[in-house]
C-alpha cells in the first residue's frame, strides 16, 4: 500500500514537473515573455531618443529665427536678398566614361 502512494506522488510530481516546464504559463513562456520584454525596452528608448530629438527642434523653431533660417536654406534652398549663390559641382571620376546616348 506504502509502495502504491509512492507510485502515485512520483507520478503526480512529474505531470507537474512537466506542467510546469512547458506547458502553458509555464517557465518557457516566461522566457519567451521576458525575450519580448528587453526587445520592448530597447525600442522604446530608440523612440524616447527620437522624441527627445524631436522635441528639441520644435523648441528651437519656437524660440528664434535661426532655425527657422537654417531649415529655410537647407531644406528649400532660400538665399536673402543681396546674397550670392554659388553651386559646386565635383567633376566626374576620369574612370567612368560620359553617356552619349548611342548604343
């Protein structure tokens, strides 16, 4: 009799060995969740950076003219009045043969 209730705890310990180690909400789906989490982590600082970034230019575009100049001249090309412009073209590699259009 002894024997048989040993046999049955034995047993009833693997089923939740088992039950534990892989079966649902057990320690595989803990890793898998903590996994999850750091990738979570690790995007959401790249987005807080972007903010961050983001928020810096909105004050800057608030606070003065100079940014606004500044993404005038970069982004739309704007000169004032009574500047120069002047383009620099880089010459093409003497390797690279012009495209005369014939083939």
């Amino acid at each position: 009799m002894l024997r048989f209730i040993a046999l049955i705890l034995l047993i009833l310990l693997i089923a939740l060995q088992i039950k534990f180690w892989t079966g649902e909400g057990g320690m595989r789906d803990v890793w898998r969740l903590q996994q999850r989490i750091s990738e979570q982590k690790a995007e959401n600082q790249k987005l807080k950076q972007r903010n961050e970034a983001l928020s810096a230019d909105v004050q800057d575009l608030k606070s003065g003219k100079g940014a606004i100049e500044e993404r005038a001249r970069s982004e739309l090309g704007l000169i004032k009045p009574g500047e120069v412009f002047y383009q620099v073209v880089e010459p093409a590699p003497a390797n690279v043969k012009p495209d005369n259009g014939s083939r």
